[in-house]
C-alpha cells in the first residue's frame, strides 16, 4: 500500500471529533477504498483542555490554526472551525499557498469567497473538497459535479437547513385540539426546543433566517450551472413570520410549508431565491420532515433527481468530509465548480420583482362591513385574480379581528408587493399581511 495520507484537522466540535471518531472506527475500510491509510498528524482548537470524546494521541497539537495550516506535516489540512472571515479564511489560504489540498466543510466562507479560493487553489494544483458544506450526508456535490455531468441543468431546489425543517415540521403538531383550522405550535415555542436539543444554533438567526440556506444555494448554483458564486444575488427571506395559523392552513388546503432553496437558470440569467414556500403535499419533497434536507435537480437527459437524507450532526457530516479525504487519497481531484475557476461565468440575474406565482395571504382584519371590498379593490388594481378567500366565523365582540385567507392565481412579484403595502395601509387591517408563495415543482 501507498504512504498514509497525513491530514491536519482544524476545529474539534461536532464535525471536526465526528470526523476523527470515523476515521478511527472506520479505518481499515477507508484505508482499502482509498488504497492507503489516512492518518491524522495535527489538530487544532481553541481549548486544549476539553475531552472531545476522541484519541488524540500521537497528533501534534497547534493553538493557532493558520501556524497548523502552514507548518503541520500534512498533505490535507481539514477546517472545521467555520465563519466567512477569520482564521477560516486565513487558513485555508495559507494552506493552499503552501501546497496543501483543503477540505472544509464551511458554506459561508465558499459562498463568500468559493470563486477566488478556487482559483487560487487551481493556480497551486490543489483541490478543495467541500461535500460536507450542503446538505451534509448527501453527497450531493458528487451528484452533480459527476453523477449529472453530462447534463444541462436548468433547476436546482431543495430544503438545505434541517433546522428550519425541524421547526416548519414540528409546528404542524398532530392537527388536533378541535379549532377549525386546528392550531398547531408557534415558531418560538419550536425554536426554542430545536436549541434545546441542540439542532439550532445558540444564535439561531443564520438557520432561520435563511441566510444558511442562501449560503449553500449560492454554492449548488454555481457548480449546477458553471457561474461564479453569488451569495449576494440570493434573494433571502426566512421563517420568522410563519405562524402556526398558516402552517394549520396550508395543512387544510392541501399544501406543507417548507422554507425552500430555488436556482434556475433561464434565457442565460440565474434566479436565486430563498424563502418559505407552499408545496403541494403530495410532492416528494413536501414529506420530506423533521431535520432531513433534501435536493431535486432537474437535467435535461436525466430529467428530475431526488436526493435526500440527514443535512446535519456529527456523523452525517463527517461522513461527507471523509469522503472528499478518500477521493484525494486515491488522486481524485476535479476543479472545484465542475469546470476551471476561470471559466466560471458572471451571469445577469432575473429579479426578483419579475418573478411570478400565486399566493397565499393572510390578513388580520377588524371584522366590519366594507373590509374585504376594500381589500379587494387593492388586488383588482394590481390586476391580481382571486382564487378563493376563506373567512370563518365571526369575531367574538365589535372591534376584534378574524384571520382573512386568499389564495391568488399566478401573479408578478412586483404587483403583489404593491398591493399588500397598499393593504397593509387599510385602517381595519390590524397586522403586518403575510404573504406565502405557492410553489409549482
Ligand atoms: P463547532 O462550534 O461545534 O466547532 C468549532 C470548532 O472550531 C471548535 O472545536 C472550536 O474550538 C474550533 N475553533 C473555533 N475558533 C477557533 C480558532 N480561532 N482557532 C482554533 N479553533 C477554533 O462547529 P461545527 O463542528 O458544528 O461546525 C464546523 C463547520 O462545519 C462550520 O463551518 C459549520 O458551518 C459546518 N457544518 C456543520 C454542521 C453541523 O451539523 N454541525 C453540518 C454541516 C456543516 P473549541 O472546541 O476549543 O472551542
Ligand atoms: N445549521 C445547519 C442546519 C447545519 O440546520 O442544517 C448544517 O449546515
């Protein structure tokens, strides 16, 4: 058998221990798929002290990641430590620039800086490996970097954050409890058991506020249609303002909430979008639940892909990270985007006010003689077409509020802006009108 391939880890926490625990218990299988041992020289952390649960022994230990990146005896160096900027960046550079291949599992520092650090590690001759950075366990940069090859894709969409997937499913309840429609959880009370059970981060506001699903959807469009990352085109929205009324909805007219991922390419322009969606529920991914992530591809021989599984925790990450280990330990090495880092195309991007759907809006509304016909005339200006509008009931007493639902048919983003600023103006609308895409897949 070949030398060990020696690799430096950067960053002990859940992925970083998750990864050594699968090297040590899996080695000898590792070792025969990649026709060489891997073997761990360095690691670093911030805490010295701390039990990781893992044998560090015989591994040289740094403080400081960016002195492992340039001087361990590696040929790999690992980052695990994560964050856009910082030592992340620093070490991956470094590493980089002193002829070391890089594997990380950091979305943010590939959305942010995937374009430049791929040209700097083709101008070296090394490679970075980044399976473990979208949709952790589901090696769907394998999928689409080889598996698809042959293909044009024209659209990749997915649920890409487990935490928001865990919320949106738990705030389903069990439909039980007798109102009409029945009230499920609300976001605070699932959010903070999601922390409890430590799925969220302590500040959950990059998975929540879909800025980690942008970061990875910036990622999968670029290597799906060979264009430079663009986090910043990703128009981002997350799932602070479902309620648990729209999720009770949605349930009741035939759809599941997901907070979605959507690149599309069209006529040359990129379309990335990022926000809570109503999907229909009999689509495959709409029972897609809990933390699970799930990816659909759609290319133009293949046609529709579907790749689901665990996007997040120890074991399905570090399963990712290893497996980028083995395909550097055999001389598996690809451009990093599926085609050379400077062949990567700027494209325009379709905007987001062209983009056109139907629509679910609910409004709280003072139930009083003249409130829907006012509501009305703001969508009939906008030349937005109902398609049904549910009202239950009446409010207990003169002044309170009753939830107002309308589904609309497909209409422009633009138009639809226009008219729920319009509505929210109205002096018997009593909340902020949220508004849900429906989504056709
Ligand atoms: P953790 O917070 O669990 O671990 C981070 C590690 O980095 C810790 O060991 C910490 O040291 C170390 N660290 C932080 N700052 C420094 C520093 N300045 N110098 C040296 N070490 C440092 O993070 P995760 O393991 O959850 O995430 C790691 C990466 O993997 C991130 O990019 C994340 O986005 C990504 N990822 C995580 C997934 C998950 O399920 N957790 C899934 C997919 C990707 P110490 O332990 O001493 O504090
Ligand atoms: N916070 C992320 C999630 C971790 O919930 O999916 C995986 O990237």
């Amino acid at each position: 058998m070949s030398k060990p391939l020696r690799i430096a880890v950067a960053g002990l926490g859940t992925v970083g221990a998750g990864t050594l625990r699968l090297l040590q218990n899996n080695g000898a299988a590792i070792a025969a798929r990649a026709g060489r041992s891997i073997q761990v020289t360095a690691v670093s952390a911030r805490d010295r002290g701390r039990d990781r649960g893992v044998d560090l022994s015989g591994m040289a230990w740094f403080d400081d990641p960016v002195a492992l990146a340039r001087d361990a005896e590696a040929d790999v160096v690992v980052e695990l430590i994560g964050g856009s900027e910082g030592p992340a960046k620093v070490m991956v550079e470094t590493a980089l620039q002193t002829g070391r291949h890089v594997v990380t599992a950091n979305k943010a520092l590939l959305a942010h800086h995937g374009t430049s650090l791929a040209a700097l590690s083709e101008s070296v001759g090394r490679t970075i490996g980044y399976e473990a950075a979208v949709a952790g366990g589901i090696p769907i940069i394998k999928g689409l970097r080889e598996g698809l090859a042959g293909n044009s894709i024209s659209r990749v969409y997915g649920i890409l954050n487990g935490t928001c997937n865990y919320i949106l499913t738990q705030m389903q309840g069990e439909s039980a409890g007798g109102g009409n429609p029945p009230a499920g959880r609300d976001f605070e009370t699932v959010l903070a058991e999601a922390q409890r059970l430590g799925y969220a981060e302590a500040d959950p506001s990059f998975d929540v506020d879909g800025i980690d699903t942008a970061h990875k959807l910036a990622i999968l469009t670029a290597l799906a249609f060979g264009c430079e990352v663009d986090f910043e085109a990703v128009h981002v929205e997350g799932i602070r303002n479902v309620s648990a009324l729209d999720v009770a909805y949605a349930d009741e007219l035939g759809y599941r909430i997901k907070l979605l991922g959507v690149a599309r390419q069209l006529n040359g322009a990129i379309e990335q979008r990022v926000h809570p969606c109503m999907v229909a529920k009999e689509l495959p991914i709409a029972s897609v639940s809990g933390v699970f992530n799930a990816v659909v591809a759609d290319g133009d021989f293949v046609d529709t892909t579907m790749y689901e599984g665990r996007g997040a925790g120890a074991g399905p990450t570090a399963s990712a990270v290893v497996a980028d280990l083995i395909d550097i330990a055999r001389g598996t090495t690809l451009p990093v985007f599926g085609i050379p880092a400077t062949e990567l195309t700027r494209r325009p991007n379709l905007p987001m006010a062209e983009h056109c759907c139907p629509f679910y809006l609910r409004l709280l509304v003072i139930d009083q003689p003249g409130v829907i016909a006012d509501v009305a005339a703001a969508l009939r200006d906008e030349d937005i077409s109902m398609e049904s509008m549910i009202q239950r009931g009446r409010a207990e007493g003169e002044g309170q509020a009753v939830p107002v639902i309308i589904m609309t048919h497909e209409t422009e983003e633009a138009h639809i802006q226009r008219a729920m600023a319009r509505i929210a103006e109205l002096e018997a609308v009593v909340e902020q009108p949220r508004l849900i895409r429906i989504v056709d897949l």
